[in-house]
C-alpha cells in the first residue's frame, strides 16, 4: 500500500500508467497533500493552482495531470512551514475579554506587545504567575 511520499514519488520520477495501482493504492492518495507538496516548488505552483480546480474525488485524473505536466525529477522538495505564530486559544480569550474585542484583533494587537506587556495585562485581571506562564508558550 502507497503512502503520500510513494505517490509523491511516481508523480515526479516513476511515472507509472495509472492502471499499475490497485484500489488500495487508491484510498491512500489524498488530493488535498499532494496538490499540498506539489506546491512546494515555486515552479510547480502554477501547475498545482491548475489541478486544484479539479474535483478531489479524480484521483486518477488529478494523477495523470501531475504525472504528464511535472519533469522527470528525483528531486526532493522542502516542505514550507507556516509563518503565523499560534497562540494559547485561554490567553487570546481572556485579552478579547479585556479589549472587548475579537480573537483575531487581538493577534493583531498582541504581536505590538512584549511579554511583560501581557503579564501585566493578566495580572490586573487576577490571574496568577503560574496561571500566567502555560499561556505565554
């Protein structure tokens, strides 16, 4: 059975006629990871816009797209990671409480302030120094 990386991999260096694989092979792919990993290269993201139109039950089309528009490549594309920080879902509700504002605001607000900000803040609302810390990490 293909796991997302065997599929990754007959996309970009195998390129196998889509009969080869099996039903279970089948279940496995996920069109959402790959169309995912596909864009990790900046010179696929055009391609992977394309074939994200498709709808994600085509397996064997959104396969046959990839497979005849991307090169023949063994190469390993790195994975991008989200450059929005999260934050403790207690700490965003209790500063919504005291700004009287709402969660997505106060990520806004709260990336203006350093942590001796926030404790402070926290502090005049009554909590504690040890209920203080777990929400600052």
């Amino acid at each position: 059975m293909k796991n997302i990386f065997d599929w990754l991999k007959e996309i970009n260096y195998h390129k196998s006629p889509s009969t080869k694989f099996t039903e279970s092979d089948w279940e496995v792919w996920n069109s959402y990871m790959i169309h995912r990993f596909i864009s990790m290269n900046k010179d696929y993201i055009e391609i992977a816009n394309y074939v994200q139109e498709f709808p994600p039950q085509e397996k064997v089309l959104i396969y046959n797209v990839y497979k005849e528009f991307l090169p023949k490549n063994n190469k390993w594309n790195k994975y991008i990671k989200s450059k929005s920080k999260s934050y403790n879902k207690e700490l965003l509700i209790n500063l919504s409480d005291h700004w009287k504002c709402s969660q997505r605001e106060v990520k806004e607000y709260i990336s203006m302030l350093d942590n001796k900000d926030i404790v402070s803040i926290l502090s005049d609302r009554g909590l504690s120094t040890k209920e203080i810390k777990p929400l600052l990490k």
